[in-house]
C-alpha cells in the first residue's frame, strides 16, 4: 500500500507542474516560471552552433558552451535571441544544486507528430540546453527535466559587435554580444554621408538589413532592447570597411 501510495503521489506531483507550465504559472517568488529542459549535441557543444538566431561560431562570438535553444512559445520569431536566462532543476530526483546562467542562441523546432504536450512544440516553455550546461544541473540520464527559470541582465565582455555581410545594394548587420536584457528590438544604421538614421528590419534572429547604398562610408548604429533603452556607437565601422568585418562598439551595462 504505501507503494501504491507513493506512485499515486509522484503522479500527482508531475501533473501539478504539467499544468503549470502549460499556464504559465510562476511558481516561487522572484520571478520564477515553470519549463521543462532536455539537451542537444555532445559536451563538445558542435551542434549547437550556427543555429536560428544568426550567430555562428558560438566561442568565437563570446557565448561558449552558456546557450540554450528556445521553444516557439519562448523564441518569439528569433525576437528572443540574444535573451539571458537563469535556470534552476526543480523538484526531482534527477536534480543538481545551483542553476545556469545561458544565452538563447537557437530554436528547439516544434515536431507535430507528436502531442501538443511534447517537449518543444506549442504553447510548452522548453529550453534545450548545450548538454554541458545540463549536466550542470541535473543528472545526464534524466534525459527530460522539470525546471524554473527567469530573465536575467546579459553580462557580456567588451563592446557590442557588428559583423557586416552582403554587396554594395545590399547590407545584412549580424548584431551579437549584446549586454543588457540582450534581445535587440530595432536597429538604425547611419552613414557618415547620410542626412540621418536610416531604419533596419529584421532578416532573422539577429540579422538586420537595409538597402541603402553605404560603401565608402563610415558607419555609425544606434540598437534598441525590449526594456527600450537604446545605445549608439558613432563611427564604428571606418569608412574602409569590408563586407565579412567586424566591429565593435559601445555596450549596454
């Protein structure tokens, strides 16, 4: 009977969180919000490179192993990217002391063979961690964790950087390293021959274009967070700059 009773109880434990998660609930105070977490790739972090936000090689760009792909109901169409989050194991036999803190850097597709309630597909808040980050806070056999998580300010080394792509009809700005809450909202661009700011929209993740005719010019960027503040870097990129450069300029602290 206690058996029984047991089973009866661990089945009522997951439920709870289950509803939780799928409401949105916040579950402790400071914050907190319920998720689940799995991980991808191996403890070399290779697979988690070169993902849905834009960035490339993620220890070159300063992320390292610290990242996370989101779930559609947390990526917001690559509007998330760049997002920091501190993640605690919650509540199971599988935990680890302490909690994590990780970038959002990729997209956790959603698989609609499966029921709306699986890992990654809407409305689950679900993180896929580097399996380095998640060995950090729960055992690696656990394969699936419940967790809670919330916002954290993004502490990045050195200035925000701009790497420049495209043609001469065409510029294509991956914005990374970004300090602050880290989910770049909008980018202007100006040209030291310009009359003004002129408006970027989003590619996407982090990857923003414009049109207009800039080579030869020096290059200056003002970039807006989703808390609204904005930063400008006046002249970043020298009036020779190259297509595949990348500059850095002022940060948000």
């Amino acid at each position: 009977m206690a058996g029984e009773r047991s089973i009866v109880l661990a089945m009522v434990m997951a439920l709870c969180f289950c509803t939780a998660s799928s409401t949105n609930t916040t579950t402790t105070n400071g914050g907190w919000s319920a998720a689940h977490a799995t991980f991808y790739g191996d403890m070399s972090g290779n697979e988690t490179m070169y993902g849905a936000c834009g960035y490339e090689n993620l220890f070159d760009q300063g992320y390292g192993l610290e990242t996370t792909a989101l779930s559609t109901a947390l990526f917001n169409d690559g509007k998330t990217c760049g997002a920091c989050y501190e993640i605690k194991c919650y509540s199971t036999q599988w935990c680890r002391r302490g909690s994590i803190h990780v970038t959002a850097t990729n997209f956790c597709p959603p698989n609609y063979s499966k029921p709306h309630d699986n890992w990654c597909n809407p409305p689950q808040q679900h993180f896929d961690l580097s399996q380095s980050m998640f060995r950090r806070i729960a055992i690696y056999r656990a394969g699936i964790i419940p967790v809670v998580y919330r916002r954290i300010p993004c502490v990045k080394i050195g200035g925000m950087m701009f790497e420049i792509k495209g043609n001469p009809y065409w510029i294509l700005v991956l914005v990374y390293n970004v300090g602050g809450v880290g989910d770049v909202t909008d980018v202007k661009i100006k040209g030291s021959s310009s009359s003004g700011w002129i408006q970027m929209s989003r590619n996407w993740g982090q990857n923003w274009q414009t049109d207009a005719h800039l080579v030869g010019q020096s290059l200056s960027f003002q970039v807006t967070t989703s808390d609204g503040k904005m930063v400008e870097s006046d002249n970043v990129a020298p009036a020779t700059w190259n297509f595949g450069g990348v500059y850095e300029g002022n940060n948000f602290h």
